[in-house]
C-alpha cells in the first residue's frame, strides 16, 4: 500500500505594506528631534527678546520707546541715539566712562588673577598648619552675603580717607578676597601630577620656581577663566561703584547710564539705550575670543593624555 506524503502548507507570504518597525523607529526619533528643536528655538527666543528689544529701541526716537507702542522695529530709523550718547552727559565725555570702566575691569584681572593664584598655590602644594581649617574658613566666606559687611567696609574705607576713589573697589581683588576664584584654582592644581613638584624639587628648584615654571604654564585654562569672570563681573558691576565713587568723572559705565535717567527732569531713555548697547561690546568681543577655554578651566582637569 503506498501512502501519498501530504504538501506541506506553505507559509503566507508578507506583504510589502506590513508593520516595519524600524521604519517607525526612525520617524518616532525624527518628529521627537523636530520638536525638541522647536521648543529649543522658542525658549531661545523669549530669552534673547529682551536683547532684541534693546538693539531695536536704540534705533527709535525717545517718543517711540515704552507706553503704547508694542512694535519691536520703528520705521524712524537714526542713529540720533548713538551721537547722543557718545557726547556724553554732565560735561563727562563717553570715552571717559569707558576708560574708567576699562581700569577697573584690567584692575580686577590683575588683582585676581595674581592672588587667586598664588593663594590657591599655598593651599593646593603646600603643608602648613591648619591648612584644612583655614581653607574652609575661607570657602564659609562664599556664604556670606556682600550686604551683611558694606557698612563696615564703607567705615573703614571712609575712615581712611579712600572713598572716591578706586582703591577700595580693587584693593580686594589684589587681597584674594574672592574666594570663588581661589578655590577654582585650589581644586585645578589639584588635578595636577604632585610628580611635577618632586622632579622639580629634585632639581633644586624653590616654591617660586616651582609657581612660575610648572603651574601657571599648565594653569592657562583656569587664568582665563579667572579672568573672563572677573573681567564681566567688574563691568557690570553698580553697587561698589555706587558705594564709593561721588565724582562723575570717575564713574564707570553702570553709573554712567544712570545719568540719563533723572525722574526730576527729562530723561534720556534712547540715548541710555544706545549705551547699554555699547556697554555690552566689550563683554561680548572678551566672551567670544575666550570661551572655547570657560568650560575647560571650570571642570578643573589638569593633564590629558
């Protein structure tokens, strides 16, 4: 008796417009991208709407500025504002504020960077006792607010016969009274091979040789860090300035742009406007030159390789 072998039952053959799941994969990631640049693009531009309010309104006649008017772009178009603001105001020349500005924002480098950096050398390399102590005193002081000693500063200072003049706005900095910085610093030498210092030692080579030969050479990213934050913060700074200066040729541009607001008189709103945009210049042209080294000196790694 011969048995005849049944066929076997084919499998069903798929169709070209069945379920692809990679296919969705790639345009699930696509409309997510598409999305997430999208609102990164509109938070980018509530941020900077203020900027752009700033550059457009220096443009505008003084009539056009605040009030009804809510239209970002004037079609009165003049640089009247710029002219304006570069006469100066109160018999004192634009170039002078820029000048008095320019010398406490170099001032605060200097000072900063030299002690920052020799005080961060004593605390990172070398064993003195204490040591631990008096580094955490000195980090205690960044939770000190700036307002709890402006009176006792401000006695001191008029005491000594120095207020109006920029000596207690830097002197300060040259006393490594920022302790942000220090510690910047401390925590980058750190990083450091304490194989260096050894070599060197073997060498013959001091604690100055040592600083000036090994450290600040392999310390070039925290120093300009040091630099651009100091730089923008003396800039920008109003208070200190405040405080202590009463003569308006030695004001620096935040004192300065306050001149042309007087709420006894007329008040200047585009011309302070077009300075504001001046102001900035300076701190924009530092940031860009220097920023590739920002990130590199605040997550303190010494040696790669």
């Amino acid at each position: 008796m011969t048995i005849m072998a049944t066929p076997k039952q084919s499998a069903p053959m798929l169709s070209t417009q069945d379920y692809n799941p990679k296919s969705e994969s790639t345009g699930t990631k696509r409309v997510k991208s598409v999305a997430f640049h999208a609102v990164a693009l509109a938070l980018t531009g509530v941020v900077l709407y203020p900027a752009l309010w700033m550059i457009a309104s220096s443009f505008k006649p003084n009539s056009e500025i605040g009030g009804t008017n809510t239209s970002l772009w004037s079609s009165n178009f003049s640089f009247d504002n710029f002219v304006t603001a570069m006469d100066g105001i109160g018999g004192v020349t634009t170039l002078q504020f820029f000048t008095n500005s320019l010398i406490l924002a170099i001032g605060a480098v200097v000072g900063t960077v030299l002690s920052a950096s020799v005080s961060a050398y004593a605390f990172a390399r070398i064993k003195f006792p204490g040591r631990s102590i008096f580094f955490g005193m000195m980090i205690a002081t960044l939770l000190l607010p700036f307002h709890v000693v402006i009176i006792p500063q401000y006695i001191i200072f008029n005491q000594l016969g120095l207020v109006d003049t920029y000596i207690p706005l830097l002197i300060g900095k040259f006393l490594a009274a920022d302790a942000f910085f220090v510690f910047l610093m401390v925590q980058f030498m750190r990083n450091l091979p304490a194989e260096l210092d050894e070599a060197a030692r073997i060498d013959g080579a001091g604690h100055v040789r040592i600083f000036c030969s090994i450290m600040l050479p392999l310390m070039k990213p925290a120093l300009i860090s040091t630099s651009i934050f100091s730089f923008i913060w003396s800039w920008n700074d109003f208070l200190g300035p405040l405080l202590y200066l009463n003569t308006p040729e030695k004001y620096p541009l935040p004192l300065a742009l306050r001149l042309f607001v007087d709420q006894t008189q007329s008040s200047d709103y585009g011309a302070m406007i077009a300075m504001s945009v001046l102001a900035l210049l300076p701190v924009l042209i530092f940031f860009l030159v220097f920023q590739r080294y920002i990130v590199e000196g605040v997550s303190t790694q010494g040696l790669k390789g």
